[in-house]
C-alpha cells in the first residue's frame, strides 16, 4: 500500500511540474497581435491624397484601405519602391481595381516575412496629382 501511495504521489508531483513549466511559457510568451490600421482615399475635406499618408507597421499588420472622397481611387504599391524590389511582392499588396462608392473598403495584410524598409503607394487616378504614400515595415 505504501508504494501505491509513494508512486501515486510521485506521478502527481511529475504532473504538477509539468503544468507549471507549460503554463510558464503561456504567461511569459510575448502576444504578437497583429494590428489594423485605417487609411483614407481621399482627405475628409476632398484633397486628392491618403489620410494619413505615411504609416509605421509591423509585417503582419493589416491595412484597411477607406474609399473616402472624390472617388474613383486604388491602392498600387510601386515594384520598384520596396525594400525587395519586388513585383510579385508590389502586386500582391495592390488593389488596381478601382474603387468607386465612398465607404468601400479593401485591405491589405503585409507578410510576417515582409523585408522591413519603406514602400511607396499611390493611387493611379490620382498620382500625377500627387496621391502618394509611404508605409514604413519595422523590422
């Protein structure tokens, strides 16, 4: 009866060890929750430009893009202002559709393995009048 009991709380101790060693990890994991942030087409006064027009995110951060005023706009990311150079990438982060109906909303999720460093976006309509931007990926 003795060893019964002796490993019963041998077993419960071992259990309890590891319960405290998992849930260790659980409180003293850093959370990294993505964040959405919220970007204009258009200035709430009707000026041809993104509100704001330059934004610090972090890769897997999500943009919603707000079809405000003077409409049509998009969202075009430059393929030869990234960090990476990249086409695929600039066109994968684009929304060339045009946007017609204020309030319309398309977003854009960076990559977690986004290269940090800036890249510039524009709205095709609306770029020789200078609707550009610039979001900035921390590393």
């Amino acid at each position: 009866m003795k060893f019964i009991s002796a490993s019963w709380r041998r077993l419960s101790l071992t259990v309890l060890t590891i319960l405290l060693v998992v849930s260790s990890f659980a409180v003293f994991t850093p959370s990294a929750a993505a964040e959405t942030y919220k970007v204009k087409l258009g200035t709430d006064k009707g000026a041809l430009a993104f509100e704001p027009k330059k934004l610090t995110i972090k890769p897997g951060d999500t943009i919603e893009w707000v079809n405000n005023k003077v409409p049509p706009h998009n969202v075009v990311f430059d393929a030869a202002k990234n960090p990476a150079k990249s086409a695929d990438l600039a066109k994968s982060l684009s929304h060339k559709q045009q946007l017609m109906n204020p309030g319309k909303v398309v977003t854009t999720t960076f990559p977690a393995d986004a290269p940090a460093g800036d890249y510039t976006f524009y709205c095709e309509p609306h770029r020789g009048a200078g609707m550009i931007g610039t979001i900035t990926v921390e590393g």
